[in-house]
C-alpha cells in the first residue's frame, strides 16, 4: 500500500469503477469503521442485523465499553466469525468472492465475515443418467451442496476432501474426495500435483479441468468419467476410486477410469442381478454394433458379396440397382446427415428438438429413398447404428465411438473385411495399451484378472461380490466380512 494514502483510499482505488459495491461508514468511539460489500453475492438481512446494527448501536453509545480493536479481535463485539486480512490485495480479493470487509482506517486492519450468497437452484433429478429404480437427486452447480449431498451418502470420518483455488481470475474451488484407506495413495499425490501446476485465467466448467490435466494423452476415449449422480461418485468411492468436483458444474469426475466402467450404470445396481446382466449383454452388444455395422455393411456388400445369402444379396442389390452412389458415399452421406439432425436436435428449443430430430429423420430418410439416392437397407443400417449409440450411458464413450464409425467406413470402403478387422485390432491395441491413474483401460480383459469379471460383462448377485476389483485398489481389498 501506498504511504501517503489511507487505508480507505487505497481500497477505494482498487476498487474504482465498480457501482455494484456498498461503502457503509461508522464512527465508534473516534475509530473511523467502513463495511464494504457486494449487496449481490452476501446475505444482506443477516449482515445487517448481525453486523451492521451493532455497529449502529455501538456508535450511538456515549460511553466507550472497551477497546474496539480488542473486542473485534476476540469476537465479543460482533457475534460472526472473522479472519484479519494480512494484506489489502487479500483483502480486495475476499471481497469479491463474496466476503463482507469491516475495515478500520486508523488502526490499519480489515476483518473479513463469510456471510456469501449466490443464487443457485434446487436439487432436482439426474437428466443425462435416469433410472427408473434408485434414488434421483442429482449436483447442482454449487460445490457446497454438492459436498453435503456426498456426505449425506458416507457418514465416515474417512471421507476426505482436499480444498484447491484455481484460475487466475475465476478463483475457481476445487476440491479432490476419496476415502482414505481405500484409495492408493499415489492417485491422490498425483491428482494434487496435476491440480497444484494448473496455471490459467479461469476455468468455467469440469471439462475444462479434464482436459488440462490429460498430460498430453491423445486419445478419443475418455480419461475421466462424468457423472452428476451423488449415489455413482459415493460407490465409485468406495471401489478406491477418487472423485473431483468443482464449484459451478453439476457433474463430478472420477479416476482410475477403464472402459468397462464407462459401460456400467448406475441402475444396474438397482435392478436384480439376472435383469442387470442381461442388459450389461444387450449394451456391449449394441455399443459394438454402433462403431462396426456401417463398415460391416458397405466392406461385405462391396467386396465380399458371398458372405451375403442369396435371397437377401437379391434384395439388396435390387435396392441399389438405380442409386448413383457407391456404398461407401451412400454410407457418408446418410451418417453425415444423422450426425447434422442428431446435432439439431440438441441445438434446437427443447419443446420442438426431439419432434424434429425424429420427423426429420423419418422424412428425409423416406424422401431420399423414393428419390432414389440412397438404398433403403442403408437407411435402416444407419438408423440401427444411430439407436444403438444412444444405448451407451456415457455419452463422452458414445462419442468415441461414433468418431472411430467414420475412418473404420472409409477404411471398409476402400479394403473390404480385412482393412475393417486390422483396423479394429489397432483400435483395440491402442486400448489395451492406455493407462488412466495406473490402471490399464482393458482390465480385466488386458490384463487378464478373472476374478474382477464379476461385475463386467454381467453382475454376480451381491453377496458373491466381496471384493473391491483390483483395478482401482489393492487395499482394504474386502468390501463384506468373511462368514
């Protein structure tokens, strides 16, 4: 701070040009006391009824009851929490994070009261992660809500939460939650140490903090896994795995991640065993069909036509006799347009987004047909992909997939059979070569560990579950006590 200028002048310097902050002055027994706020982001009834009127009848006193600067400090003066600010930039800096600043100009000191209040929205059901058994609460963007809605499912003393600031100017809060005993360690030194050299003017939302951290990884597959569900971050929790939430996304992310988890969802733990394995079938089954089936479709149509029996091979040329396109343009054209009114109907009003997707669809696919541009089994073959991409949970998985769909076409277009089946072998080598937090992405299937196969490709019934997979942790590896 500048010498020649008082404290009051100083912090009205830096904070010029901004309408929006309240100067409340005081004079209490011949100390010189300004509050300063922001009417916006505070508690204003609470801040003047506990702060400001006691300042008020203070100040009407005519005599002095004890040193002003004493009672502040020891807290009998005003009945709030304070914290002295060491210096006017933290000072400055709290007062825009929602702190209300009583500062005393003769004595050199500012006490800062927490009394921040932003307006947030109530805790409503999960819109991208429904089940229909299970609970429906779901985060909001406000971090603290959010830690209570956790703490609501673990009442452990062994939940532990790691406080971060980050962004220049956003002053975003982050914090990292795990369950100490569970989690390895080494996850959480690394999570602090990616967190600690974040260096950048702001971050808005969780993905902008995926995707700093991501270490340079170049990969379509997601290295972190979403999820707004309290319920998915507190038993992902107790697997040893490691969540991080952020002030203002109503999403969590939680590592080590692997593909088979990404495949699970929250309602298969609701549902019985036999319903939840039969649908975890259903789901692999149909997230293979929607990266293959196009390029299956035009390589075996194109160059492998005796794969194909008779009455359908007729049926399909027939189709395509009078279309000008060659199967792989067919295929491009009618993906790229499933892409474009997929995407529509994400842009457009919610009202009218999914009566135009569907109609869109259903009309431009009849059209093209009559019209004799594309055949009609590749409007059914796209519409099957399209359905089946939809079937995968998460959506960030999903979209891996449908941008591997379209090199896979071209290279089924222009190979036939075996391009698609190298191509599918490097896919998969690049899988089993990824490594999320230092668990493989493929295991238990790359690695082979048998033992973790009883909650992957379908769902032992709960008792037969007593261990934690090894993926995420190697301690405290029983969840259920030996009988």
């Amino acid at each position: 701070m500048a010498m020649n200028l008082t404290l009051m002048e100083y912090m009205k310097e830096q904070l010029t040009d901004n309408e929006d902050i309240v100067y409340q002055s005081f004079l209490i027994h011949g100390h010189t006391c300004v509050l300063i706020y922001i009417e916006s982001i505070i508690n204003v009834p609470v801040m003047q009824e506990r702060i400001a009127a006691v300042l008020i009848q203070e100040s009407g006193l005519q005599v002095n009851t004890g040193n002003l600067v004493e009672r502040l400090d020891q807290g009998t003066l005003i009945p709030l929490p304070s914290v002295l600010a060491q210096t006017t930039e933290e000072a400055v800096d709290q007062l825009v994070q929602g702190k209300v600043l009583l500062c005393l100009n003769e004595a050199h000191r500012i006490y800062l009261f927490d009394l921040v209040k932003y307006e947030k929205r109530a805790v409503s059901e999960s819109k991208n992660e429904l089940v229909v058994i299970g609970p429906q609460e779901a985060f909001i963007e406000d971090i603290n809500t959010n830690l209570s809605l956790l703490r609501h499912k673990i009442k452990h003393p062994g939940l532990k939460t790691i406080r971060y600031e980050v962004g220049t100017y956003t002053k975003t809060i982050i914090y990292i939650v795990y369950i100490e005993g569970l989690c390895k360690p080494e996850i959480v030194e690394e999570l602090d140490q990616q967190i600690d050299q974040l260096s950048i003017d702001g971050v808005l939302g969780i993905s902008y903090t995926a995707e700093l951290m991501k270490k340079g990884i170049r990969t379509p597959f997601p290295q972190f896994q979403y999820t707004e569900r309290p319920d998915s971050v507190a038993g992902s929790l107790l697997e040893g795995r490691v969540g991080i939430m952020q002030d203002g996304t109503p999403s969590a992310l939680l590592v080590p991640v692997t593909l088979f988890s990404l495949m699970q969802s929250s309602e298969d733990y609701y549902q019985s065993y036999m319903a939840a394995s039969w649908i975890r079938i259903v789901r692999m089954f149909f997230a293979i069909i929607s990266m293959l089936l196009p390029s299956l479709y035009v390589a075996i149509t194109t160059f492998q036509p005796e794969m194909i029996p008779t009455e359908l091979l007729v049926t399909i040329s027939a189709a395509r006799e009078n279309i000008p396109f060659s199967a792989l343009t067919e295929a491009l054209i009618m993906e790229l347009t499933f892409e474009g009114l997929r995407e529509a109907g994400t842009r457009i009003p919610k009202p009218v987004g999914q009566t135009i997707s569907i109609i869109g669809a259903i009309v431009i696919g009849q059209a093209a047909v009559q019209a004799g541009i594309v055949s009609a089994p590749m409007v059914i073959v796209v519409s099957v992909t399209g359905i089946a991409s939809y079937i995968i949970p998460h959506f960030e998985l999903g979209l891996a997939f449908r941008l591997l769909r379209f090199p896979l076409l071209i290279i089924g277009g222009m190979t036939g059979l075996i391009g698609v089946f190298i191509a599918t072998f490097i896919v998969f080598g690049h899988l089993a070569n990824l490594n999320t937090f230092g668990a493989p992405y493929m295991q238990p299937l790359a690695p082979l560990v048998f033992k973790d196969w009883k909650d992957i490709f379908v769902r032992v019934p709960a008792p037969a579950m007593k261990a934690r997979t090894t993926a995420y942790t190697t301690r405290n590896p029983r969840r259920q006590k030996l009988k």
